[in-house]
C-alpha cells in the first residue's frame, strides 16, 4: 500500500504569496528567510556570550563586585553611598555584636596569659622561708625526695638543656606578646563602648580641656542627668 501512495502523484503546496491588499507592508516572509534570520540571531547572541564569558574569565583578580556597584566619574570609580544603608536600631545591633565579640577574645587572652603566668615559675618565686635543695644528678634527687617529700628540689642552671631554656624564652616572648594584645583590645573596648553610648538618646555635651577634672588625651562626655520613672 505504501508503494501505492507513493506512486499517486500530488500536487505540492507552495507558500502564499503577499496579498495585493498588504503589499503596503513589504514582502511577505517566507520560511527560508525565516531560517536565515533566526541562524542570525543565535549565532549574534553565541558571540555576545562568549565574549562575555571572555571578559569574565580573563583575570579573575580584576573584577570584584565593588566595580558592579559603583559608577564612573571622569575615570574614577565611585562607590554608591550607603550611608542610610542601616537603620539605627540595626547599627546598635552591629556595635552590641562587635562589643560581644571583643569582650570574648579579651577574656581568652585573658585566660592564657593567666595559665602561661602559673607555668612559669623561676627560683625567684620560691617563699623565702622555705629551703632549697640543688642535686647534682638524679641520684641525688630521688634521696632528697625520700628524706623531705615537701622540699623542692632545684637543678643546677648549668645542667638545664637547651632546648628547655629556647622554649622558655619563648614562653615569657609569647606572654609578652598577649599581654600587649590584652592591652589593644582593651583600648579598642573603650573605645567602641564609648561610640555605642554617644549614638544612643539623650543630651550630651563634650567638656572643655578646663573642665575636665583628670587630663586626658581622650574626648570627655557629660550626659545630662534625667529623672527616671
């Protein structure tokens, strides 16, 4: 049956061609030209993408999303201002959490330096109304152990290697070291305790070099006294 349909001839239908009534409007497109102009499109916005994937991946270390949200002035790039980004309540928010975090590590530090401070102990500390024992080997040692259990029995300082004198060293290093950290951190407290206070309501002046009772380098603030309820 297949080759019997296929024997029938058929008339082979063409497309329309522009009516007279809208020959006003240019020439009818016909599928070919269809095909043409679409081929055209895709392959304009292939090459739209791939040079945009160019420009993205070129060197990743000169795009960052500062220069999508900034503009251009005369060369130079400006960033938007966000200065009414955050709401005040948000602000107060942002300086709690900063304080909290600070106050955290200024405890941990605080910690350390205080463990490091009980490892370190030297001659000195000794009482003074206390004896003190040196032995020259471990022989020594263990019979003045057994005859005084309380007694301390101290090394002579030549005999102590040298790797035990690098690490202490670099023990009172290090605990010099947090101790200034401890310092900076304490500094950088006040000073956001004090711009959390000064954002906050109410009226506050800042007093006068003759004013302030205790000279500091430091800006002094008086808040007026209000009645609570």
């Amino acid at each position: 049956m297949s080759s019997l349909r296929n024997a029938i001839s058929r008339r082979s239908h063409k497309e329309r061609a522009q009516p007279s009534s809208r020959k006003k409007f240019g020439l009818l497109e016909k599928h070919k030209d269809y095909v043409v102009r679409a081929k055209a499109f895709h392959k304009k916005g292939e090459t739209l993408r791939r040079l945009k994937e160019k420009a993205a991946f070129r060197n990743p270390d000169e795009f960052y999303f500062q220069m999508i949200k900034s503009r251009t002035v005369d060369g130079v790039h400006k960033p938007e201002n966000q200065a009414n980004r955050y709401s005040l309540e948000e602000l107060m928010l942002m300086k709690t959490q900063d304080i909290g975090y600070i106050v955290q590590k200024l405890q941990s530090e605080r910690k350390k330096i205080e463990k490091l401070t009980a490892v370190l102990h030297s001659v000195d500390n000794y009482p003074s109304n206390g004896h003190i024992y040196y032995a020259e080997d471990r022989e020594e040692v263990r019979e003045l152990q057994s005859q005084s259990p309380e007694s301390r029995v101290t090394p002579p300082s030549d005999d102590v290697p040298d790797h035990i004198k690098r690490e202490t060293a670099t023990s009172y290093r290090e605990l010099e070291a947090r101790k200034n950290r401890v310092n900076q951190l304490e500094k950088l407290y006040m000073d956001m305790s004090l711009k959390k206070e000064l954002k906050k309501k109410g009226q506050k002046n800042k007093l006068r070099e003759d004013e302030v009772k205790c000279p500091t380098s430091k800006p002094v603030y008086k808040w007026r006294s209000e009645r609570k309820r």
